[in-house]
C-alpha cells in the first residue's frame, strides 16, 4: 500500500466520522469561542487585548488539538477499528501522522479564529506572521501529541477529557496564556519552564507584540524536542498496550 494513500484514507475517515462528535463540539469549539468572546469584549484597550490575544489564541489551539485526538482514539480503541489499523500493511508511524494530522489542522485553524476577531478591533501590521504560524504549528503538535499519550491509556472518552483537563488547566496559569510567568510565585517557576506551552506562547509574544522571554532558537528547540520525545513515547505505548 501507498503510503500516502493510506495516510490520505486515514485522515478523511477521522475528520468526516469523529470531529463532530458532542466532546469535539464543546471542548474544541465551544469552551475556546466562549472564553475569546468574553475576553476580547471585557478588554477595554487595544493594548490590553494585543497582550490577550496570544494567550486566546494557545487555548484555542490547546482544547481543539487535545479534544479531536482524545475523542478519536477512544471511540476507535473501544469500537476495535484501531485493531484493524494495526493489521493495516502500513508502518506505525505513518499510522500515528496521520492520526495526528488531522488534530494539528483543527488546532491551527481554531487559533485564527481569535485573530480574525482581534482584526476587527485593532492594527495587526506589525505581526511577524511566519514566526507566528511557527509558533502556532508547533503548539498544535505538541499539543496533539500529549493527547495521543493520554488517549493511549484509556479507554472511555470522559476518561481522556477528564485526564486531558489535568494537564490543560494547569497550563492556562503556569504558562504565561493571560500573565507572564515572572509574576508566578518563585516556587511555581519551575514547573512553568517544564511545560512546552510556556515557549510555545513565548513564540506567540514575539510575533504578535515584539517581546518575549527567551530566544527564538530556544523557543523552538525545546518544542520541537518535547514534540520528537512525545512522538517516541506515543508509539511505544501503543506497541506495549496494544501490539504486545
């Protein structure tokens, strides 16, 4: 089998059966357009709501990436499909691409959505924006696979909602979405730089408002290892729960 024939199949079959399911509409589509509509309406400044946008828009990618992946891998792991796809004559890691894939589009294309809104209210010319579609490209990876992690070791969607919420919660505060991680308690610093969404929504700064905490290089450099080591982990608990 073609590789990119299958990727392709996989895809389509994933975005057409699961992206319209009830947790998909109300974590991924919902909860991000509530909350960017009450705070981009509450921000009386224009500066107030540049300093807003990066954080609206790494929720929205954080709940729509981590909400399709999770739904899709539960209904697929407990209505046995995911067995058939193991059988399939194709390697696991074209399998997980494009399993992923689909997840990473959804969560780049809901963090447009605040900045088409944001459009309407105030001057986005100075928008480095191929630093931001880094930026937002690689949150939405990382983002997919940490729900690919979690989604591998459950077996009920309200469990991989329930767990992923563990995980996304956190990071609204420790992460720098709404304040900077400087005005954390010293003790909480540490945990925030653990996180991959703090460089993540350090990238979204730079673009959209000029300043950031660190480095461009560093900012990508620990995405894109957290995103190889996620990757890695992924595919071996999928050998170890599920092949073996």
């Amino acid at each position: 089998m073609k590789r990119w024939i299958a990727f392709w199949n996989i895809l389509k079959k994933d975005i057409q059966n699961y992206y319209l399911k009830p947790p998909n509409i109300s974590w991924g589509i919902i909860f991000p357009f509530a909350w960017t509509l009450m705070q981009l309406i509450r921000a009386p400044q224009s500066l107030e709501i540049s300093h807003l946008l990066p954080g609206l828009m790494a929720m929205s990618i954080l709940f729509g990436s981590t909400s399709m992946l999770a739904v899709t891998i539960t209904f697929e792991r407990r209505g046995r499909s995911f067995d058939r796809l193991l059988l399939a004559p194709i390697s696991l890691t074209t399998m997980v691409l494009a399993k992923t894939c689909g997840a990473v589009l959804f969560g780049v294309l809901n963090a447009f959505f605040p900045v088409s809104l944001a459009a309407f209210l105030i001057d986005l010319t100075g928008t480095n924006w191929l630093l931001l579609s880094f930026g937002v490209l690689m949150i939405a990876v990382t983002a997919t696979l940490l729900s690919l992690v979690i989604a591998v070791s459950v077996k009920e969607v309200f469990e991989a909602q329930t767990f992923s919420n563990f995980f996304r919660f956190p990071m609204l505060f420790l992460c720098g979405l709404f304040f900077p991680v400087s005005k954390l308690p010293v003790f909480l610093r540490p945990l925030a730089y653990s996180l991959p969404l703090t460089y993540g929504v350090d990238l979204l700064n730079r673009a959209l408002t000029g300043r950031g905490m660190m480095s461009i290089g560093l900012n990508s450099a620990v995405l894109l290892g957290v995103a190889g080591l996620l990757l890695t982990l992924a595919e071996r608990c999928i050998r170890r729960k599920w092949i073996l």
